[in-house]
C-alpha cells in the first residue's frame, strides 16, 4: 500500500537524504523489512507497507465495563491476556489500557461476576457487559452466623444496597432511615430530632407491653448499642430477615426481625481516597397556623358574654391587663421557638485490596441544628476495617469504632409553653415594663411574658439552665476464620465483640431561673441581684455518669460441600454475650449557704443538700444453635433450624427457651416444563415455619427486691429528739419465678421472580403468626401489700401481606430509568388478654381502660361516636342531654335495654371509633440517570388511621380557666348563631367526651436526589478519578387533610411536645483521588 499514513517517518528520512547522510539503499531496506515495510530507490525513497500483521506497534484502547443493568462496575479487573500489563475501571465504570495490538484479548472480573475474555478485534472503544456469577453471588447473600447461597433462601429477605446508589445521598444521619419505603413490611418512624433513632417495626407489632424493636447484627456480629453509632456512610448493604426461617437463628432475639448490616470494605487494587461533604438546612415548612392578636381578641370576646369589645378586656393581674394594652405586640410564638438549622457533614475514607490484605479507614463529622431553638447534635467518628490473609487457611480481622455524640443544650418548649403563650404576650424584659414594649430593643428574655403561670418557651435556652450531655462509645471486634486442613469444605470461625459507653449527663439550673411571676411595680426589679440572691435555695443541679459494656462471642463451625447434584450446607453455633452498666449520679440543691452558683455543673458538691445513687445492672444470654440447609439440582432447598437460648432475665423456672424453624423452596424455572415460558427468567416458590422469642424484659422484674426508705417510706425514731430518724429498707414488689418468654410461632408464603431478561422483579410474601405469653403487670388484691406482679399470659396474632416491584423500564447507553414499587398491609387481632370474666357473660373482659379488646386490634380508639355541631333545631337531643347550639353532639347507640335512651353515657353510647394503625402503607421510587446526571425520587405514604387531634378538640380557651391559662388555638372559625357551622364548635364550648378524631393518611414526596458526575476529560486535567455534585431534600411536601399543620405521620399534637418533621435541604460533593 503506497502512500501510507506514516508522515513523520518518512519527512524524517526526506531529512536525512536531503543532508546526503551515507545511508546505502540496502541498509535502509533491511531497517524497514524489520517493520514490513519496502523500500525501493527512485528519485526519491518510496516505502509501502507490506503485512500489518508483523507491525510491531503498541495500540491504546479505551471502554466501560457495566452489568446486565448498564450500571457500571468501578474496581473491575481489566488485563491483557498472557501478561501482566492491567488496570482498573473508575468509579463509572471507565478504563484506559495500551495493548501489544488491536489482536489482544482482555480478561475481565470482577467480584460477584463471571470472568470473561474479550477479543478487541481491531476496536479501540468498547462496552463490556458483565454476567451475575451465581455461584459468586450465593456467597454475598448475609444471613445469621454466615453466609448462604441466594437460591437456598426460602425465608423472607429484603436487600438495600447503599454503595454507590443514589438512596445514600439522601440526608440520612441515621441508618434505620435507609429503610424507610425501600423495604416492604417494615415500618420507619419519623426523626424528627437530630441524632435520634425511630422507632421501627418489622411485620407489625407483636407484643403488647415488651418491646417490639428487632435485633441488630453488625458485620456478622450482634450489635448491643445505639443505631446512632452506626455512620451511614460506612454502610455497604442492609439486610433485614422478616420470617422465621431466616431469623430462627437468632432464637430469643427474632421475634421482631433482625437487621443485618454490613460494611465497606476496600474494592480497589490501589488505595483510594473518597472525600465526601455537605451542607443543609432544616426548617419546620408545615408549622401550626395559630391565632394572631386580632383573631384572639375577637373568640376571647366571643367566649365572654358580658364582653362586647376589646377595650372591655379586663385580666385578674395587673401586668397581663396592662400589657394587653399594649396595641403593637403580636407575637408568634411559633417563629420565635423555630429556626432555619444549619446542617454540615464531612467524611473522608481511604480504602483498598491486595491478594492478602483489605483495608477500609474513615473518619467523620456531623453537625445537626434542629428546626426549634437549641436543638443541637454533634457526632465526630473514627473506624477502622481491616482483613487479612495470613496463610492459605487462616484470615483475621479486626474492625474498631470510636464515636462521640454531643447533645448538650436546653431545648425550647414546643409543648404546653409555646402553644400556650397569647400572641400579645411579649417574650423580652425592659425597663418600665410591662408599658411600652415596643420601644425595647433587648434581648434578655422575660420568664412569665403575660405576669402568669405560662412561662417563655424560650426560657432556659438564654443560661439560666446548663445542660451538658456526651456520649462516648468504643467498639472494638475482631474474627479468625480457619480453614480446617484434610476436611475440605469444614471452617472455624471466631467472633468477639467488645462495646464500651462513657456517657456524661450534667444539668444545672441556675437561681434566675427560678424568677417569680411579676406581681408588683416595677416588675423589673424581679431580675435585680438582691432578688436573685433570694432564690439560691432553689437552684439545684447533678452530675451522671455511666459506664457500661457489652461483650459478644460466637463460635461458628460451618461445613459447606457440593457433591454430585447434591449441596450441602451445615453450621453449628455456640453463643454468649452480656452486658453491664454502672450509674453514679450526684444531685445537690440549695446554694443560699454557699452564697454563689458560679461554679454550675462543676459545683455540686457545694451545695447545702447532697445525695448520691449508685446503680449496677447485669445480663446475660448464652445460645446453641445448628443450621442445616440442602439442595438437590439447584431445584429443591430445605433449611432447618435450632436453637436453645438461656437468658438471665427470665424467671427462675423459665430461663431456657427452644426455638426452631424450617423452610423450603422450589426453583421451578430450573424444571425442563417451564422452558417454553420466554419472558420468565426465574421463579421460586417458598414456604417457612417457626417460632422465635422475645426478651424485651428489663433484668430483675422476676425478683422480689427491696427498696431503702425514704420521707414517706419506712423509718424509725430512737430517742427524745424527733430529728433521730433512721430509714430501713422495704420490699418493693414481688418476684415472678414463672416469668417466662414471650413466643412468636410464624408461618411465611411467597415467590420470587424475574421476568422478560432480567427487566421485571416481582416478589411476595404472605405471613402469619401468634404470639403468645404476654408480658403484663396484672393488678392484684391490695391485701397482699402489693398492687400488681408480673404475669406471662395473653396472645397477639398478626397477618400481612407484602409486595415489592422493580422494573427496568429503559436502558441504553445514554439513559437509564428503573422504578421501584413497595406495598405492605399488616393485620394484628388481640385473642386473650387476662383470662377475666368478671361481668359473667362466658366471655373474657376487655381492658377498657388500657383499649385493649379481645377480636380487635391494637391501637384501638375508643369514645364517643361525634354526628356533629348541636345545631338550634336539635330541640330533643338539647332537652334530653343539656346541651347548647354549638356544642358538639354525639350519637345515642344504646342504653340499659339494649335500645336507645336518649341519654349520651359512658356505659352504653361508648364504642370502637377506630385504629390508630394504617390499613396499608405504599412507597413508589424512581431513578432516572442520563449521561452524567441522575435524579432519585421517593414517594411514600400511608392510607387509613386514625389519630385523635389536639386542635380538632373543643375550644381550649373554655371559661374553666380562660383569664389565668388564655392559651392560644389554631386559626378556624367558630359556631355563633349569625354563623351556624357544621364543623366548629361554639367559641366556649367545652366537653371531655370529643377527642377530634382525624384521619392520619397521607402521601410524602420523602426524598429527591440529583446528582452530577463529572466527565472523564475533566476528572483527569484535575487530576481526580471521580466527583460528583448533589443536592438533595428530605420531606419535602406531604399532601394530607390533617387539620392545623404538624406532620400526620408522627400524628404531632404540641402539648406532649412532640417534635416537627422537619424538610432538609442538603447541597454536596463526593470526590475519590
């Protein structure tokens, strides 16, 4: 081929011969036979190419390596085959290489795929598809004490895989909220205070009185401290196991599911930096729409008869009437208690891999603001991960936690305070007070703004409370884990687990907080060191401190053997763990002798009134278990259980518990008839049954102990003189030696499958199951000098259902879009309680009391049945029950015969009117990534419950207690006869019996991610392997008919001062070097 595309040499060898170097003709021929190429002499030297095939030339190519899903596959192993030359793909995926030829073939893996070899056939850009490698992927798959093969599971068992998935940029401080709508059948509460932890349920609420959290297993290990120690950004996948088969293993501990969590771990064969940070802010978005000044006046007015006009208005105290009359205030207590709190995040990890050792360090701070006033948290957290191979059977590890979280600061009041306060209240103290407020420009905060008995909301937050509150935890495990030499297939396993806590709790309360009411002129001289000075007998204080460990140790021998088409996979387990926690606490009050509270926190031991308390509590648990799992053909798995669990917290006659479970399930996809069925990829159909336990009892309730006496308690005098008085120690309560577990006995259905290449995912499972031997502290005749004694008896059953599908709906190479659809619906029914029939009617009693009814649910509501406003034409209902046009009315449904008596009594027109539990939940995600950019969006929600509403209630300012307690209310209209409402109550109306019962359903926009990762051209001038930029907002909006602000899901009512679901705005950045 004449005239070839190699320009520079030939305008280097047109160099030489015009120089007229000696260069002979047959020299130049033998250099370029060695290159396949000719050369002949003309005027000029002509070279052609001959053969590319012995070209001697290296080639640079380039590509992406992705699974069957086009996600991409960061770390994956690329080499040139018969050589050591290699490299890695980045964090999209992406990879460069210089190859021998256009020829070469590459090998290329990665963990949890099959290998494969890809000729490159002359291309330079490629795209290579990876194949899930089943026989891998079984290994990946956690579940108690170890491993097991994803096609054996026949339990319930739902995966969130947090590396590199957009779910991980939302702002989650706690990892439970990982779970929140991705899971089916487990239910996340709200967090709706900084470095909190929701509560959580698995499958519905199976005990009454005990607790209802599941377990926590950490990295294969059980986890005994807090969920807040736990960084979410270390998090790798969270496994939660739902059924008894999958839990069983866990025997006393399972009944209500078990989360597994496992962490990073490195994947790069080089070390990698990842630097990850953000910024946010939370703010209150639906806050409560209360009454300004105008509106207060005008439904205070309306509430008092003898009332015409605001100038009428007249207060029992001086300074509240004075004020009043202060046109200008009109304050929102609401904003004045809320804030727009900053929110800051930094995480640096390094991680890596050899052959023989892998690495993962990381270090982390969090701030947290809360959206009300001094609502604050702090977390630093260091840890680290390390693995390694020392001989060919033998690998170790070890894995260290250190965090330290700070919530030290006085938190204003949402609860009776703010909502409480009237709007012209003013919140700050001045000369001259209460006259002319607005013309202050202090801001020294006044303790009572209306003279009366509400304080400020804001009152502590200002110094005269100093709150200090640490929390220090170490963790420190390590495992070894043997391949037994000669016994192919047999392992033994170490684990121990160490948790260690140092908590400090110190709270001050300074005398000026203590400030009394303003009765006398000049109110300001309430605050004057003189007066002050008089209320050092109350200031008090006290410092805790606790320290406490845990400590866990596992023997695992596993034996795992394929032979033939048969799989073997048998474990056996010896367990124990305990716990102790030690508390000394100092209190001290009155500081009139000392003269001084300078000291605060640090001066307790200067006050005239000393006490000290030492408190030590120990527990135990000891368990064996044995797992044997076995499939034939890949079609075919059983998977039985058992486990004996002892814990020291039962009674003397019930400290041992059995507890088994066994599954099986059927791939029908691997059977030759369903062959002819295209679109299905897989199926398997499952079914478990099993019984696990619950030891959510506190340590000592099933002994008899004694208390030491104390005022009111026993005592003795000896002597003359009254003051000679020595207090003994008294029996506080009574043992329970039959005092046994709570049992869950479940059965789960379902199937699993994959449909039309791998492009639908549908799953369901079906449950059911019993709890029996309530936990319950039964009242007991008063002769026997106690009034009640624990007792094991009662059951609770539930029933659910639980769907989850994921679809592909597009992938290519430019845009990829996958939902996400989770539906869940559980069902509990109290079958006994107490065994009580006290009414002799052959049935057992209800406890009203407590709303606990035999055949109903739990979360019952039980009241009066509201019909409406009593409107004036309502004659007969106003005779028969006294009521007045606006108040509300309620429904006659029975009376002593059997039938209505017109008369509303507590006896007979008392009924059901709900559950406080939804009827089903539903959450609907998706992911939409093209080219660089990808958006992740959750929609979450609840439908049906009920909740009682605080501001649905009647009017809170009623006559009773309108001029001392004139609180605050919801902005709504009120009955008046020019103004007959069919939904608000007269403006005085008052009755005990309407509890404002209101639906709680609602649909949330929870989460909404997008991000953007930088091209390749950009990551290498800057010398980076990947950046991404995100912004993210939690709760966004929540569409609901939940009356008066607040948020629905938490069913906020601000007089138990529950706080606000905040919406969290998040801007950040995620870099890897």
């Amino acid at each position: 081929m004449k005239q070839t595309g190699f320009k520079k040499l030939l305008s280097l060898f047109s160099f030489f011969l015009k120089k007229e170097m000696p260069v002979r003709g047959s020299i130049l021929a033998l250099i370029l036979c060695s290159i396949s190429l000719n050369a002949r002499s003309l005027d000029t030297f002509e070279i052609e190419a001959r053969n590319y095939k012995g070209l001697v030339q290296t080639v640079s190519i380039s590509g992406t390596v992705v699974d069957g899903q086009n996600n991409p596959l960061p770390g994956a192993s690329i080499v040139e085959k018969g050589t050591t030359n290699g490299t890695q793909a980045d964090f999209d995926g992406n990879f460069s290489l210089t190859v021998a030829d256009l020829n070469a073939v590459l090998v290329v893996s990665y963990i949890g795929f099959s290998s494969q070899e890809v000729a490159i056939n002359g291309q330079s850009q490629l795209q290579i598809i990876l194949q899930e490698d089943s026989a891998q992927l079984d290994e990946v798959v956690v579940v108690g004490y170890g491993t097991a093969r994803r096609k054996d599971i026949s339990g319930a068992v739902s995966t969130v895989d947090l590396e590199d998935s957009p779910i991980a940029l939302s702002a989650n401080t706690n990892a439970l909220q990982v779970l929140k709508g991705n899971v089916s059948g487990v239910n996340v509460g709200v967090q709706n205070s900084p470095g909190t932890t929701p509560n959580i349920l698995v499958r519905g609420q199976n005990s009454i009185n005990g607790s209802n959290s599941p377990l926590i297993v950490l990295d294969g290990i059980i986890f005994l401290g807090s969920m807040t120690d736990i960084n979410t950004d270390d998090i790798s996948t969270i496994d939660v196991l739902k059924d008894a088969s999958a839990a069983a293993v866990y025997g006393s501990r399972a009944a209500n599911g078990v989360i597994v969590i496992t962490t990073k771990k490195g994947k790069s064969d080089k070390p990698i930096i990842t630097y990850n940070t953000s910024i946010g802010v939370n703010t209150w978005q639906n806050k409560f729409d209360m009454m300004d000044r105008d509106r207060w006046t005008e439904k205070y007015i309306a509430q008092t008869p003898s009332i015409n006009s605001p100038e009428e208005i007249v207060f029992d105290a001086a300074y509240a009437t004075t004020l009043w009359e202060q046109k200008e205030v009109d304050t929102n207590w609401m904003d004045l208690i809320s804030r727009d709190g900053f929110n800051q995040n930094h995480q640096i990890a390094v991680s890596g891999r050899s052959d023989k050792i892998n690495y993962y360090f990381s270090g982390g701070y969090t701030s947290n603001e809360g959206a009300i006033v001094g609502d604050d948290f702090q977390r630093v957290s260091i840890r680290t991960k390390l693995d390694a191979d020392v001989t060919d059977w033998l690998k170790v590890g070890i894995d260290g936690t250190y965090n330290n979280n700070d919530y030290s600061g006085v938190r204003a009041s949402l609860g009776n305070n703010a909502y409480m306060q009237q709007p012209w209240a003013y919140p700050y103290r001045y000369e001259g007070m209460p006259v002319n407020p607005g013309s202050n420009t202090g801001t020294l905060l006044e303790r009572y703004p209306t003279g009366q008995s509400v304080p400020n909301p804001l009152w502590g937050t200002d110094g005269t409370i100093d709150d200090i509150d640490k929390r220090n935890f170490y963790r420190l495990s390590a495992y070894a884990l043997v391949d037994v030499p000669k016994i192919d297939g047999l392992t033994y396993r170490f684990n121990f687990s160490i948790n260690a806590n140092h908590n400090q709790r110190d709270r001050f309360v300074y005398e000026d907080y203590y400030i009394g009411e303003a009765t006398t002129v000049p109110y300001i001289d309430r605050y004057s060191a003189g007066e002050l000075s008089k209320r050092l007998s109350q200031a008090n204080g006290y410092n805790n401190r606790t320290n406490s460990y845990t400590y866990v140790m596992d023997h695992i021998l596993n034996y795992k053997k394929l032979l033939g088409d048969h799989y073997l996979d048998a474990t056996l387990v010896a367990t124990r763990d305990y716990s102790y926690s030690k508390l000394v606490s100092a209190t001290g009050s009155d500081y009139s002798v000392n003269g001084n509270t300078l000291l605060g926190v640090d001066g307790i031991h200067k006050a005239a009134v000393q006490k000290t308390n030492l408190n030590v509590v120990e527990k135990a648990n000891i368990g064996y278990v044995g797992r044997l799992a076995y499939a034939y053909k890949d079609k075919y798995h059983l998977t039985g259980t058992m486990r004996r669990d002892g814990a020291s917290v039962f009674g003397e006659d019930q400290k041992w518990g059995d507890f088994r479970s066994l599954g099986v399930a059927w791939t029908a996809t691997e059977e030759d008839f369903l062959s002819g069925f295209e679109s299905l990829d897989y199926l398997k159909i499952k079914a478990s049954y099993g019984k696990n336990g619950n030891q959510g009892l506190d340590p000592y309730q099933t002994l008899a102990r004694v208390a030491s006496g104390n005022d009111g308690g026993i005592r003795y005098e000896f002597g003359d003189a009254p003051s000679s008085i020595l207090y003994g120690v008294e029996q506080s309560n009574l043992g329970s030696p039959s005092l046994g577990w709570e049992t869950t006995t479940a059965f789960n259905g379902g199937f699993q499958s994959t449909w039309f290449d791998n492009r639908v995912f549908l799953d369901l499972d079906f449950y059911f199951s019993e709890t029996s031997d309530q936990i319950f502290s039964r009242q007991i005749p008063i002769m026997t000098g106690f009034s009640s004694i624990f007792s094991s008896l009662g059951q609770v059953d539930n029933k659910g259902v639980e769907i989850s599908l994921r679809t592909v709906n597009i992938s290519n190479q430019n845009l990829k879009w996958s939902s996400g659809l989770t539906f869940w619906q559980n069902r509990n029914k109290i079958v006994s309680l107490y065994g009580d029939d006290n009414d002799g009617d052959g049935k057992e009693d209800d406890d009203i009391a407590n709303s606990l009814f035999i055949g109903k649910s739990l979360g019952a509501i039980y009241g009066y049945e509201y019909v409406g406003v009593v409107q004036e034409d309502d004659t007969e209902y106003i005779e028969n029950v006294g009521a007045e046009p606006g108040d509300p009315m309620f429904k006659d449904l029975s009376g002593p015969d059997g039938v209505p008596d017109g008369i509303i009594s507590a006896d007979y027109d008392r009924k059901i009117l709900g559950y406080r539990k939804e009827n089903f939940r539903l959450s609907l995600s998706n992911t939409v990534e093209y080219k660089n950019f990808s958006l992740y969006v959750m929609v979450s929600g609840i439908f049906g419950g009920g909740k009682d509403n605080f501001y649905m209630r009647e009017n809170q300012l009623h006559n009773s207690f309108k001029d001392r307690y004139a609180t605050n209310e919801i902005d709504h209209d009120w009955w008046t006869p020019e103004n007959k409402s069919e939904k608000y109550l007269r403006a005085d109306a008052y009755s005990n019996r309407y509890l404002g019962l209101q639906s709680r359903g609602f649909v949330k926009i929870q989460d909404i991610n997008l991000s953007y990762k930088l091209p390749k051209e950009t990551l290498n001038a800057i010398g980076l392997n990947s950046m991404e930029l995100y912004t993210s907002i939690k709760n966004q909006y929540t569409f609901t008919n939940w009356f008066g602000g607040g948020d629905p899901e938490a069913g906020i009512r601000p007089d138990d001062n529950t706080q606000p679901v905040p919406t969290i705005y998040t801007l950040g950045m995620k870099l890897s070097f």
